[in-house]
C-alpha cells in the first residue's frame, strides 16, 4: 500500500491499494475514522489511480464532511477508559494512571496521545488475558496465546488452532462489553460458526450477552475515532 495526497482544500490523505481481484479503480471511506482507500489493478500506473481520484476529489470531501471528525487526545480533552470519560491532564507522575475522574499523563505535550495509547493497550492486554483465562475455563476449552491489535472491521476473532485476537480498543469500552467479546470468541473454541449452537454456547457464558452486544453495535464506532497520534 502507498500513501499519496489529494491537493486541494483541505489536502486529503488516500491509500493506494493495488489488488489482483480488482478489475477496476475503487474509492472507499471509512465511515470508522475518515481513511480513503483507493483499490487498483495490481497492474495499473499509480498516475492513472491519482486521476481518478483527483476526477472524483468533490465526491471524497463530500463523504469526509458527512463523517464525524476524529477526537484528539490531548491535555483538557476527555476520553474513554472503562467506559468513563476522563479529563487528560498533565501531572508529575512516572507513569500514566487514572486518578479520579482524570488520566494523569507525565512528559510533554507532543507525546501525550502515544503515552495514553501505550498505557491502554497494557490495561487491554492485562483485561482481555484475564476474561478469556475466565470464560476459557468456564467452557473447559484452552485457547493458545492472545494478541492484540488496532482493527476496524472486527472486535476479535478466533482461529481454528485456538489464537484469539482483539481490538485493544475494547479497553475503552465499559468492562461488561469488553467481557462479552472475550465470552464470544472464547465460545468459538467450542463452536466455529455462528450457528444457534455457538450463540447458545455464549449465552452459557454470560446471560446478559444481548445487552453488551447492543452497546457495541451502538456505540463501537466512536472508539475507533479516537486519535493517539501513534
């Protein structure tokens, strides 16, 4: 993938893409965080992609003004951990942690954002480790290793040999929604579909799956607009 610029007003960042399925060129926008993705031939030339795009320039900034602009995190701003919005601010402390209603980041201003995303990932991977060594021995089925990582098509999956993955993400949803997804994809070791069984299976883990799984429908989409500038 190749990272190219629309000139214009205001600039617009596109990702060329090339692919041997395309059979032609393709604008896409993430409705998740803003990114345009422009898919292509693999054999196409990069200048024929850009005038395709620079030909469909008013389309891409009417689809960037429809999407919500992306929250920065930044002292004075608030952001998600846990479900509670906390106020970042500065602080003399050696490592960043939640003090009340505030997250308290040490440092300068221009690292704020990295030191916030690392200290969540820590708290996401420390979570997510401990949900799914609960509901794994609930169901009786170990599961390999975890990794985490910052998707946007999906909250976690599991594959056939027993590696579950997650959105670290999660870290700021509230605890019980970050509980379900472990519950889902720890059910997969039992049943890898989504078939009557498998949601039987997650229901056995936690009866008041539904409820979670609502919130994430209804208010994932703003995790990911949150930008650590990492």
């Amino acid at each position: 993938m190749t990272l190219k610029t629309l000139p214009g007003e205001p600039p617009v960042e596109i990702t060329l893409r090339r692919t041997a399925r395309a059979r032609r060129f393709s604008l896409r926008v993430s409705q998740l965080d803003g990114r345009v993705t422009l898919s292509m031939p693999a054999r196409a030339r990069e200048a024929e992609a850009l005038a395709f795009a620079h030909d469909k320039a008013a389309w891409i900034r009417q689809m960037l003004a429809g999407t919500p602009q992306r929250q920065t995190v930044a002292p004075g701003q608030t952001v998600l951990f846990e479900g509670r919005q906390l106020m970042v601010a500065f602080a003399k402390v050696r490592a960043v942690r939640v003090e009340s209603d505030h997250l308290l980041v040490p440092g300068d201003i221009t690292r704020a954002g990295a030191r916030v995303q690392a200290f969540m990932k820590l708290a996401a991977r420390q979570r997510l480790q401990s949900a799914s060594e609960y509901y794994s021995a609930k169901l009786n089925r170990p599961f390999r290793r975890i990794t985490l990582r910052d998707t946007r098509s999906r909250w976690g999956s599991c594959t056939a040999d027993g590696n579950l993955m997650y959105s670290w993400r999660l870290i700021m949803a509230p605890p019980a929604v970050l509980d379900y997804v472990a519950a889902h994809e720890v059910a997969h070791l039992a049943e890898m579909n989504h078939s009557p069984a498998f949601w039987a299976t997650v229901a056995r883990l936690m009866p008041d799956f539904k409820a979670h799984r609502h919130w994430l429908r209804s208010h994932g989409a703003a995790l990911h607009k949150v930008d650590f500038g990492g």
